[in-house]
C-alpha cells in the first residue's frame, strides 16, 4: 500500500511539472502581454486588435470572465489582478481609489500633453478623474436618445418624429403605436426603456439623486417624484410601454445586448430609448429600418450622459506599458474606430467634430449621428454622494422602484422612503468614519445630518 | 533501559510517520482552504474591515454583531430564510414516497429510479433557466394550464406573476417583519419553493429512503400482515419507525441546508428580488461583502448564520433523536 500512495505521489509530482513546462505563453516571445477586464461587447476585440497592431511590443488580451468590481479589487490587492479594468461610474471610481488599486496618472498623461478634463467628455470624466486627480482615461460615452423604427412608422403613415420636443406630444405618439389585440395582450408597443434608465427622466424633471453638496439624498423632492410617477404612467396609465409581466413574456436570456434591444429589433416597439452603441447589435438585424430622435424632455433639455473610463492597477508590474493604452484612447485611431463601430461615442470630444463622425462609408444609411453628438452636449453625468456607498444606494433605490414597478407603491411613497433609508445610511456611515465625518464637518458646519452646528 | 526501540515499536514510528506524510497534503489544504479562512473570518468579525480602505482598520468588539441584530434588513433576510423551509416537510414526504413507489419490484425500475434523480446530477444553472421560463407570467406553461382550468371552470381567477410578484402564501410584508394583507397570494418565494420540492423530492433524499428500506428487515412487515395489520398500519407501525433514523438525518441535513441555502437560486432567478422577497441569509451575506466590501459586517452575518444553524441543529438533535430507535 505504501509502495502504491508513493508512486502515486510521484506520478503527481510528475504530472505537475509536465503542466507547468507545457503552460501556454500568455505573450508571444519578446512581448509584453497585458490584461484588460472588461465586457465581452463584440466591438471590443476589434480595438484589441487595432491596439496590438499599432503596438508591435505588446500583447493585448480580453479577460470578460473577471468583470465586476469585487472581483478586480480582490484580485488586484492580492497580486494577481488585471493590468488595465474598466470603471463604469464615480462610486466605482471612488471605490477602486480608497482601494488602493487605481493609479494616479494625472502626472504621466499631463507629461504626455494629455488632459482629459479639457479634452473629454463631461459625462466620461466621472469615471476616471476624482477629486481632481485623473486616474484613467475614458473608453467610451453617450446618452440616449429615441430609437424609432422607420419601417412600423411607414406602415402606420406617420411622418417621423422631430426633435426638439415635449412627453405629451411623445405620449400621444406612443399611443397611437401601441397595438393589442382582443385579449388586451400588446401586439406592438410605442415605447420602450429599462428601469434602470430611471435617471434619465430625473434629470430632465430639475431632480436629483442628492444634493449638491452631496450631504443628504433628496430623491423625495417633488420633481424627483414626478420623473418615478412618468415612467409608472408610462406603463399603468397610458400603457404604451410594457409592465414587467409584459417585459417577462417577451424577454430572451441575458448576455450581451439582450432585454430591450432585442426585443427592440424584433419590432415589438415602435419607439425606444436607448444609446448608439445598441448599433452593435442591431446592425446585424437584416431589413431594420431606424431613424433617431432627440429624447423628449419635461423642464429642463438635458439628458443623462455615461461611460465608462479604463483604469490601471497599480500593483500592476506593466503599468508604463498599460499607459499606452491609455494614449491609445486619447488617438485619432480609437476614437475614429469606435466611431465606426458605434460602440457609443470616442472619448475625445474634437473627434467628433469632424465630418468623419457624422457620415461612415460602410454605413451611409446612419444619417444621425449628429442627434448623439448633440444629446451628449446637453448630457449630465451621475451624481454621486461622497458620503454613501454607492452599492448599498443602489440597493435600496431599486428595492423601492421595484415597489412602484409592480405596483404596491405610489412613486411618492417609495421615493420618501428612499430618502429616509438612504439618509440614515449616511447618518450611519459618518458614526463610523471619522475622516467621513470629518470632511461632512467642512461641509456642511454640522456634526451630523440634522445635529448640532 | 537502552535507547533502542523494538522492532515492533520502530516499524510503527515509521508507520505512523509514512501515513502523516500522505495526509500532509490533504490536511494542509484543509488548513489553508477551509479551518484558516474559517478562523480568520471569526476574527474579521470583530473588525470593521472594509475592502473600500475608507475606514481606519480597528477592532470594533461586537460592534458589528450588535449592528446587524438591530438591522431590519437582516431580521427580514431571515424571515425570508425561514420561509423558504416551509417546503422542506413535502419536500420530505415527497422523497419518501417517491422511494416506496420505487421501492417495487418492477420492470425497468432501475430506469424510473433513473429519470427522477435527473435534476440530481442536472446543472442547477440550467435548471433554474428552465423553471424561469416556465414560471413566465404571460406565456409559461405553468400559469397557461392554470389560465385553462380556471376558464374551463369559469373561475375569474387571476394566475400568479411568479417571480415578478412581492406576494407570498403567509402575507408576509416586503419592508418590515410581520404581515399585510396585500401581500396576501402567491409569488416569488412560493415560486422558488415549488422548484426546490421538485428538485429535491428525486434527489439524495430519495435515494436514502430507497436504501433505508431496503434494511426494514421483511419478516416484521410479514409478521404484522399475518396479525391482520393494513398496509397504512404496516407503515404506520412497522415501515416509518424502521425509516426514523434516516429520516431524523434527511430533516437535519435539509434543514442546515435549507439555512445556508438561497443562493444560487436568487443569483440565477431574481437578483434576490423583487424588492428583496427572494434574498436570503446566503445571499445578503455575499451582497454585503462582495458588493458593499463590508467584510467584518458579513463575517458578522455568516457566524449568526453559523449560531441559527447550529442552534436548529442542535434541537433537532435534542428533541428530534428522541423518536428515534437504532
């Protein structure tokens, strides 16, 4: 028996050592491989490629498999994180900073005459510059503007919608597009938005997320609570968008560009808010005719911008070769091929400026681009509350659109509970941070929300 | 007296030395992987440890234990736990009739016994997927034949929203531990019982009914037959004291499985929504720590989940074993 577990042992031994010489090399020989965690869109192996080609040194490499922000923090402080990640807004980046993980480039990129304060878009900083200091450069930006498919809009004799415009205007659209048949099932909808895009609607109804200084959350505030009571009535008052029993019978499984994209390309609405980077998906759908509008607006013409900036570890052993990427995306190269692709709009913003943007040869049938390019200019990127953690606001917001989106809450209920929930959250979190505490001291000249001066 | 050891002794020394060195390797992974992270996650509980770095690193006591039994959020997860063990009885029951029926001696037995322990070794993932389409509210065949038997019967009887409904059997609320009458009705957390029942009544449960009656030695069955018993008295009296040892094991596993358990099903199925009817102790606990980086908080909550399981399993043992006759 001994005799038997020894050799096994050394046959294991064996094994192991033959695994670790045959090892497929992550670089070819002389190259630099480096990693870069981010969504497994299909654009995005073509800027991997393009990258590698400029770049004879190095070696590029996709990892979609370790996105999320736990994992590349955990990863990272532990040594085996990636070399370049993606940060999809300010609590992320806030969070990769008070990590430790993110490397402060603000000194590296202005020796490389880059600034992208001044050359990005505003909606893009909010993910890679932090108080100030710029720890990675944007990847890509947008903001949403209404899809509409020209083909349903022919067969209903209804001329095109053209912006600039109000929802009224938009709701009676909708509802003439909106079909159901004799059972009351929908058979085409006028419109069609995820939850999720909840923020859109606030911004443009003077609401916000928190206030300015970031100190309290005020989603209760009557215009706040208009925006929730929009997209209810959007759904249980003008029924032109489907109710989540609507938006379960249709949906497809999750993945990239699933939900109301494809449901979208399947021409079951007429009209959808959505950004240019559904082109990455819809491109493929045969005979779909599309047209883009300007979102409709309530008080003010703004619409929520977001992108998403790229980071580097700074426990990364390839950092200098990773800032490449970065000027990469700084370039005339990326910004035109994610131009071309429609992978939402370049970081830079005088790319998009020049005719190249507004017209691709491949795809001379997209004469839109400007309304993008213009919703952009009048975008307004996330607010964010250095006093909670963005995940736990999260949480608890969704929890209560939740309430309303199935019903068992009026917009105005939920949205005063959200605040208080949230509020006593930051209450919370300065009990227990000092340096939170202490910079809420300087803020506002109080110890605590509604405390002593 | 001399230093030598005896034969004997000296080729036990070796012995004993050649079987610590092949359980080395397995008792060092079980240091590293399993006692060491188990032990160190007691001690980050008493820490305000936070992947974020926002926060000087100190040891807060039982700051955190104190904080989450206050939590509400934590005493509704737990409700939510416990609500999902209401199906662990049928789930039970499901099991050992399952076993009798396939207990028979007939033909292609072995095929039956087959088929009902597929979900078994099927991809929880996979299966999840399945129930969520079935479980669609508009076109899923489960609320399709229940829309064709309440029209059959004229019944104006809505079907439920399954997992897109915050309803629940017992009404209980969504914000706060107790109940309200709108809450009244059946939705995700029915949902996901109904699936779990599924899934174990031809499981491992089953499985060990089947042996277990196997053992029930034949002549008592014979014996009570021949006293004129009926075959519900030869269960009652004969069958299902024979089964008590197995079936005091399955309630124990089922139930520290039941406590730990939630996870991939809201992971999978509803995000652990809507508005938090799905989430459970499991999955908050992974949320806290993975998604919020409270770490000492979530080390907090997996040592009370710790102390709820060992509690339920220790009165399970004190008052459960007493039915009991090896």
């Amino acid at each position: 028996m001994r005799v038997f577990f020894a050799v096994t042992f050394v046959v294991l031994i064996g094994l192991s050592l033959l695994a670790w010489s045959i090892r497929p090399n992550v670089a070819e020989p002389g190259k630099t491989a480096l990693t870069w965690v981010s969504d497994d869109n299909p654009a995005r192996r073509e800027q991997i490629s393009l990258f590698n080609r400029l770049h004879k040194d190095l070696t590029l490499r996709l990892d979609p498999n370790n996105t999320g922000m736990e994992k590349v923090i955990v990863q990272s402080l532990a040594g085996v994180g990636p070399d370049l990640f993606d940060c999809y807004d300010t609590f992320q980046l806030s969070a990769y900073v008070k990590s430790g993980i993110a490397w402060d480039v603000t000194d590296e990129l202005a020796k490389l005459g880059l600034d992208p304060a001044k050359q990005t878009w505003k909606a893009v900083q909010a993910d890679s510059i932090y108080e100030g200091r710029a720890y990675g450069f944007g990847n890509n930006v947008g903001a949403d503007a209404v899809w509409f498919n020209k083909s349903i809009f022919d067969r209903e004799g209804i001329p095109y919608p053209k912006g600039p415009w109000r929802w009224p205007e938009f709701i009676k659209l909708a509802q003439r597009l909106t079909h159901r048949d004799a059972n009351g099932r929908a058979t085409q909808f006028g419109f069609m938005c995820e939850w999720w895009q909840w923020l859109h609607f606030v911004y443009q109804f003077g609401g916000r997320v928190y206030s300015e200084d970031g100190t309290r959350c005020v989603v209760d505030s009557p215009e706040t609570v208009a925006a929730v009571q929009l997209l209810y009535d959007l759904i249980y008052k003008y029924k032109v968008m489907p109710s989540p029993v609507e938006e379960a019978a249709m949906a497809t499984q999750g993945g990239w560009g699933s939900g109301t994209i494809t449901r979208f390309g399947a021409d079951k609405g007429a009209m959808a808010l959505g950004g240019r980077w559904w082109l990455c998906t819809l491109r493929d759908y045969k005979g779909l005719r599309l047209g883009v509008v300007e979102c409709p607006y309530s008080v003010k013409r703004v619409f929520r911008g977001y992108g998403k900036g790229t980071l580097i570890n700074k426990n990364s052993p390839h950092r200098q070769e990773a800032l490449k990427f970065l000027i990469y995306q700084a370039g005339r190269d990326y910004n035109q091929l994610i131009s071309d692709q429609a992978d939402a709009l370049g970081p830079v913003v005088k790319f998009a400026y020049e005719p190249r943007y507004l017209m691709n040869p491949k795809h001379p049938e997209e004469d839109y681009n400007v309304v993008w390019r213009d919703a952009l200019e009048r975008a307004t990127p996330d607010q964010y509350s250095p006093f909670i953690n963005g995940q736990v606001a999260l949480r608890l917001l969704n929890k209560q659109l939740d309430l309303v989106k199935n019903n068992q809450k009026t917009a105005k209920e939920a949205m005063r509970d959200a605040a208080l929930q949230l509020n006593r959250e930051i209450a919370r979190g300065l009990e227990q941070d000092p340096e939170l505490a202490r910079r809420y001291r300087e803020t506002t000249g109080r110890t605590a929300p509604g405390g002593a001066q | 007296m001399t230093g030598k050891l005896r034969p004997g002794e000296a080729r036990n020394r070796r012995d004993t030395v050649a079987a610590l060195f092949f359980l080395l390797p397995n008792f060092l992974g079980f240091v590293i992987f399993t006692s060491g992270p188990v032990i160190f996650s007691l001690a980050a509980s008493f820490t305000n440890w936070n992947l974020q770095q926002t926060v000087p690193f100190r040891w807060v006591g039982f700051g955190n234990y104190g904080r989450l039994l206050a939590d509400p959020e934590f005493h509704l997860y737990a409700v939510n736990t416990a609500y999902f063990l209401l199906g662990m009885p049928l789930a039970i029951a499901g099991s050992l009739c399952l076993a009798m029926m396939l207990s028979q001696k007939l033909k292609g037995i072995v095929i039956y016994r087959t088929l009902f322990y597929l979900p078994s070794f099927t991809s929880g993932v996979a299966l999840m997927i399945l129930w969520k389409a079935l479980y669609n509210p508009d076109f899923g065949p489960v609320n399709a034949m229940i829309d064709w038997v309440t029209h059959s019967l004229h019944l104006s009887i809505a079907a439920p929203q399954w997992l897109l409904s915050t309803q629940n059997v017992l009404g209980l609320d969504v914000e706060k531990v107790g109940f309200a009458a709108k809450q009244l009705g059946i939705g995700a957390r029915d949902a996901i019982i109904i699936m779990g029942i599924w899934t174990a009544v031809g499981g491992n449960n089953m499985l060990l009914y089947l042996a277990a009656l196997t053992n029930v030695p034949q002549e008592l069955s014979e014996a009570a037959e021949l006293d004129g018993a009926g075959p519900w008295q030869v269960f009652r009296n004969v069958t299902w004291p024979q089964l008590a040892p197995t079936t005091f094991f399955i309630v124990v596993m089922s139930f520290i499985g039941g406590l730990q358990g939630g996870f991939e099903q809201a992971r999978v199925m509803t995000a652990g929504g809507p508005a938090g009817t799905t989430t459970t102790l499991a999955y908050h606990i992974y949320t806290k720590a993975f998604e919020e980086f409270q770490i000492g908080y979530a080390s907090a909550a997996s040592w009370v989940l710790f102390a709820l399981v060992f509690a339920a399993t220790a009165i399970n043992w004190k008052f459960g074993n007493r039915e009991v006759s090896y």
